[in-house]
C-alpha cells in the first residue's frame, strides 16, 4: 500500500470539516465603540455643550467588508443638498419637505427649496389647539409624522425658505429646547389650572413661538408678485396631495386597508395608512425608485449595524440572517419596542452592489454628518426591510402592483 493510500482515511474527517465549514453562511462580529456625536460635539448652544454618557457602543464590525462610500456610486434624483434640523425633533418636517421638494421639481421642473421652519411653527400651534380641545390629553411633544404636513400647508400655506428661517441670529443650528420647555410648561400650567379657552392658550403659544422663532410672514414676495402663504401653496406648488399615499407593513393591523399607525408621534391618531405585506412593501419602494420617484420613510435608527462614521446601515447576523427577514420579524420587534418610530428620512438613490440593493439617503440628523459625505447614509436593503416602517410616495409608483382604494373620511 502506498504511503498516500495510508494517509487517506485519516485526512477523511479533515474533509469532511473542511466541506461542512464551506457550508455556513459569513457570521458577523460585534465591537465596542466609544460612544460619541462628533457633530454636535462642535456645536455650543449657549454655552451648553452636546454631551454622551461614557458607556461604550456594541456595534457591528465592518472591518473588510466591500460598502458603499460615495455618493457617485448611486443612481440619484434630484433634491436639495442636506440641511441639518440642529437640536430640534423636527426630522418628519425635514425628511417630507425634501420630499415634496423633489417631487416639485420632478412634475414641473422648478427648483425650490422650502422653508421647514413655517410648518414647525404651525405644526406646534395645532398640537396646542388640540391640547385645548381634548383638555389635556392630547400628546404635546416636538415630533410628529409627515403625513401631518398637508394638513398643515392645506391649511397654512407654505414659504421659501429665505422667507422664514427662524434661525436666532447667535447660533448656527436650530435649538429648541428653550423654546419647547417655555411652551411645554405654560401648556401643564393651562392643565392643572383648567384654562381651557382656547383662543387665549393659542395666542400665548404664537407669543412663545414668535419670541424664540420669529413671527412668520403674512405675505412674500415670489417672481416679482406678493402673494399670502396660501397662494403660493395653491397657486405655485400646485401640489395635489391627493396623488400621495403613506404605506405601512405591520402585521398587528388587516393587511389592504387603511388603518391606525399606533406610535406616539403620531398625535391626532391619523387613520391614513394603507397597511400592506412586507413584499408588497418593498416592492413599492423598488418600483418607485427604478421609475424616478424619491421616498420619504420613517423607522428604527438604533440598531448595532447603524454606524455613523461608515455611514452605513446593516442588520448583522447575530440580530437576524437576511433570509429569516419577514412579516413577523417585523412586528417581532415592533411589539417589544426594539423598534420604535425614531426617525424620518428621504431616499434619494439607490444602487444595486454585491447582488444586493443599497439605498442612498438624505439625513438631516445629527450623526450624518459624522461621515465624510455630510447628511448622507447608505442603507441596506435588509435594513430597510426590517426596520423601517411607513413611507409615503406618489400612488403612480404603485402602477401594476397593488389598487388603493379610496379612503373613507
């Protein structure tokens, strides 16, 4: 017998482990991080600086791994260059004014930008209304969801934003925290002392607004015209909020029928979104994107594959494998509040990279602004699936794949 006929069945079950480790999936690492906003660590707000705890991060480990880095690797649609919402809980504003932004420029080929600032101030305005009217137990806080902006420009109108910035003139990023603890605490005043007249409490809310932002603009002045807020909405923007629908994905709700989204920034308990399975959900957003249209979405942005300084999002496998990704890992999470309604974001291009879709994001958070390609993210189509949960997009992006009924008032 030759020496290689008596090496063979000792390098058997060398083979064999050989073959079977071949067989499992690349398993991904955790690290720790220091835990840090370099953003806002350069930021001074009235001599009080942004600050962290000293507890480290535990993250996924992206050493090696092929991502995306620059914006040019994307198929982009046009959109405003990234601003940042500062030290203020306006994202669902930033994200859907970007939104309609694109969406003008898309349908009439104009190049506007808007100002978010005018919806805030009359957004908080309407929460103190309501305040009053439901004596209290109606949530006051400073987020909310962007399918409240066409109530609000329905309403309200809208302005450039060269025309109301209600930006103090001694900082650089918005700040409201002074200005929400002002109106939050005269609000638990108007509660415990039962004034509920609800002219008084809206004036004295204007008042607050007015002195920490600015008293918005009765009239501007567009293309040589002077016009109101409202004309320049109906008159110019033209937009038809009627082509625009908010889709959601959760599995606690009838799927095909429009329903409660119940987080708490959505304060007046809108009943607006159409609840679909996760596949259809997603197909939605491809189809939008590959036929020109952006995306306003909102979700979870606290998960260990979120990484500011990569500006990547990505579900690790010690979370959950690609493929056990569905409907239940979905509300999995929703129901035990690992995912929760934390942001509002605009997707403005995608790219397709080692057989998997990559969608680019515009940000006006923060910890975008930590990477190299400021108010930009690059989002994994995994993450998307998972942990992001409504998005609102014109209803031609949902030609050949699903008929939405018309909503009942």
């Amino acid at each position: 017998m030759s020496k290689f006929m008596k090496m063979m069945p000792s390098m058997i079950p060398f083979f064999i482990t050989q073959f079977l480790f071949s067989q499992i999936p690349q398993m991904d690492k955790g690290i720790f991080v220091e835990k840090k906003n370099e953003f806002f660590d350069q930021i001074e707000y009235k001599n009080k600086k942004y600050s962290e705890d000293e507890k480290e991060r535990f993250i996924m480990d992206f050493e090696g791994m092929d991502l995306p880095e620059s914006l040019e690797e994307f198929t982009t649609f046009w959109h405003n260059a990234p601003i940042s919402q500062g030290n203020s809980g306006t994202c669902w504003c930033f994200c859907t004014t970007s939104f309609y932004e694109s969406e003008i420029s898309r349908t009439t080929g104009r190049k506007i930008k808007l100002s978010e600032m005018y919806t805030v101030y009359w957004e908080y305005v309407e929460k103190a209304r309501r305040y009053v009217q439901k004596l209290g137990n109606s949530r006051f806080v400073q987020g909310s969801m962007g399918n409240h902006i066409p109530i609000i420009w329905t309403k309200y109108g809208i302005v450039p934003a060269d025309a109301y910035s209600a930006l103090a003139e001694d900082e650089p990023f918005y700040n409201h925290d002074a200005l929400f603890e002002e109106m939050e605490s005269y609000l638990n005043f108007v509660k415990e002392n039962r004034i509920w007249e609800e002219e008084k409490v809206i004036e004295t809310i204007k008042s607050i607004l007015n002195y920490h932002m600015g008293t918005p603009p009765a009239t501007i002045t567009v293309d040589g015209r002077e016009m109101t807020p409202l004309d320049y909405f109906n008159k110019v923007l033209k937009i038809n909020f009627d082509d625009y629908i908010d889709l959601l994905s959760l599995l606690e709700q009838p799927y095909n029928q429009f329903v409660t989204y119940p987080v708490p920034d959505n304060w007046w308990k809108s009943q607006a979104y159409y609840n679909v399975p996760l596949d259809i959900f997603m197909q939605i957003i491809q189809n939008a994107l590959c036929n020109g249209f952006t995306i306003s979405i909102g979700g979870d942005v606290s998960e260990p594959g979120y990484y500011d300084n990569k500006e990547v999002a990505m579900v690790p496998t010690f979370d959950i494998p690609s493929e056990y990704i569905d409907d239940n890992a979905r509300q999995l999470r929703f129901s035990n509040k690992s995912t929760t309604d934390d942001h509002g974001i605009h997707i403005v291009g995608f790219m397709e990279k080692n057989g998997a879709d990559w969608y680019l994001i515009k940000d006006s958070g923060s910890s975008s602004r930590n990477g190299p390609n400021k108010g930009y993210y690059f989002y994994h189509e995994d993450y998307i699936k998972l942990k992001m949960m409504d998005f609102v997009v014109h209803k031609d992006a949902l030609k050949g794949i699903i008929d939405i009924p018309s909503m009942e008032m």
